[in-house]
C-alpha cells in the first residue's frame, strides 16, 4: 500500500459563503509510519486568465501572458505547527477556517466560482504534510465553490418583466432565403432578460408566419467576457450552451414555451468588476429548411447565413 492523502469536506456541495466555516479532514491512508515537520492547509482564490481553447487565435491569446491574476483569498492554516509522526493506516486530522477574503480586501471581492472560456474564478484548499528537505511533501488539492450576494453584480430587479421581441426580415443585418423575402415571415413572443440563478430563463415563442418550412428552433446561452488591459478593452463572446426547443416545422400560431435551466459553474451573476468583466446573452436561433444549409452541416448558429434568423439580448444573471 503506497502513501495516500486526500481532503473530505464537511459538506459535500461544496458550496460556502463568505463568513461562514469551512471544516474538513486531512485524511492520510500510509503503509508505513511517517514523521513530519508540521501540516498546513492554504485557502487560495483567484481571477484568471485561461489558456484559448485549441484553434483559437487573436488578442485574447496574445494577453495569457501579460494579465496577471487578481488574487482575492490566500489563508494559511497550521493544522498542526510542530513536528510530529503519522502512523500506519487511516488516520484523518480535522481543519477549519473562516471565509474571509485577504486583509484591506472587502466582501465583495470574493466573486463567485466561474468557468469560462476567458476568465476562471477559482478557489482551492491545499494540504501539505511538510517532511523536510530529504522527503517529498505529501500534498492534494481540492475546489470549493463559493456564492457570494455581496458582490459589485448589476443591481438585481424586485419584479422582473418579460421583454417582448420580432423576428423578421428588418430585424435581421444579413439577407435571408429569397422565398422568406417574398413570402414574409414573422415570429413574435416574450422572454425574460433578467432571472435568478436557480431559476430558468423562460418565455414562449409563436411562429405568426413563414413562407418557408422550419428545420429547427435554438435557445442559445452566451458568455461575454471582457478583461481591461492598459486602455484597452478586449471582449469575447462564445457559447455555453444550446437549447433546442423545437424540432422541425411548427403549426402556425401555436405558442411555443421557452425554457433553458442555467449551468451552474458555467453561469454566474452578471459582474462588473472594473479590471474585468462577466455578461451573459441570450440568443433565439430559426434554421429554415435550405439546400444551402446541407452544404455547411457543422456551422456556427451564430454565423450570418440565408437560412438562419437570430434574435440576441442582453441577460443580466443574478443571486436570490
């Protein structure tokens, strides 16, 4: 049996606040006895900047290595401060400490845990069983999530409303299929534009008219974010998600529900932190049936063609 070392959380979401107590065990499983010199657990948070996905290319890519990271939490705990010895066996050696960011740091900068294509909010606790300079230090890692609604977020509303949208051919940039020109078509419905994170973003949609048949109706989940570097302000967009909520032609007038479940992790609330930051939006994609789509099977749903209608509003994400 070789030498194991793990960290168990008291809760298994994860999930803490800032103020509250985040209590664990160290659990160590040995096959032989081991001295050490003392064991420490580190709290650490921090904004990142991702490495660009695969493929990627452009401003984002040339920032990686000049933003440097925004650190928000570093806590050091000496869960046992003097030397001493681990026996055989399991043995579990219990840790807590208060959340908290760093000193002259307020509240409401612990931000909450986010995974984007761009920016990572993380936080990780580290166990170190210390051995000395002829030993290898036994270390894990673990990610804990944190929620915070005390965060600078774009102001939460007490009702929210339903925005009532069009889509036709004026509300497009790019020319459509000849025979929806023709032909007319109109789609009009309602969706919201402001919800909380546990709730969905939800809606209907009616398909009013449409010379042409409907391949496919997409919800699509977008991320925006922005990091300032110097006096610049470099933005990307991608995709988090896509909802289909209709598959193939629909009867006319027919009152279509809208309902998307937000990701948790992927989603946080709408922040506007200054050096960077985190919008989403919310897009409604029509694919008509065309030849000419056959001809780009794996296209983007966010690239102008003559078969595809978009509609795309800003939502503002927040924590009830």
């Amino acid at each position: 049996m070789s030498s194991k070392i793990e960290l168990k959380l008291s809760r298994p979401s994860r999930v803490y606040r800032p103020g509250e107590c985040v209590q664990g065990k160290i659990i160590t499983t040995l096959s032989t006895p081991i001295s050490y010199q003392k064991i420490v657990i580190t709290a650490t948070g921090s904004v990142n900047l991702q490495k660009v996905r695969a493929g990627m290319t452009g401003v984002i890519e040339s920032l990686y290595s000049v933003v440097k990271p925004i650190r928000v939490l570093k806590k050091i705990i000496e869960v046992s401060a003097s030397a001493g010895k681990l026996g055989p066996g399991r043995t579990e050696t219990p840790f807590s400490f208060i959340l908290s960011p760093q000193e002259n740091v307020t509240l409401a900068s612990l931000y909450e845990t986010f995974h984007g294509g761009n920016i990572s909010i993380q936080y990780l606790i580290t166990a170190d069983v210390l051995r000395g300079y002829l030993h290898k230090p036994l270390s894990t890692a673990l990610e804990f999530i944190v929620e915070n609604d005390k965060v600078y977020l774009v102001r939460s509303p007490h009702l929210p409303e339903y925005v009532h949208f069009y889509i036709t051919q004026d509300t497009q940039k790019h020319q459509l299929l000849p025979e929806l020109l023709t032909g007319r078509f109109q789609i009009s419905g309602k969706i919201l534009t402001e919800c909380s994170l546990k709730d969905p973003i939800s809606g209907d949609l009616t398909v009013e008219t449409s010379a042409v048949r409907i391949d496919s109706i997409d919800v699509q989940l977008l991320r925006v974010e922005s990091i300032l570097t110097g006096e610049r302000i470099i933005t990307d967009t991608s995709v988090i998600q896509t909802t289909q909520i209709a598959d193939g032609d629909i009867c006319r007038s027919l009152r279509l529900p809208i309902y998307v479940l937000l990701p948790r992790l992927l989603v946080c609330p709408t922040l506007l932190a200054g050096a960077f930051s985190i919008e989403f939006q919310v897009s409604i994609v029509i694919s008509f049936e065309s030849q000419l789509s056959k001809l780009y099977p794996k296209s983007d749903l966010r690239t102008p063609r003559p078969w595809l209608a978009t509609l795309t509003l800003p939502l503002k994400v927040f924590r009830t």
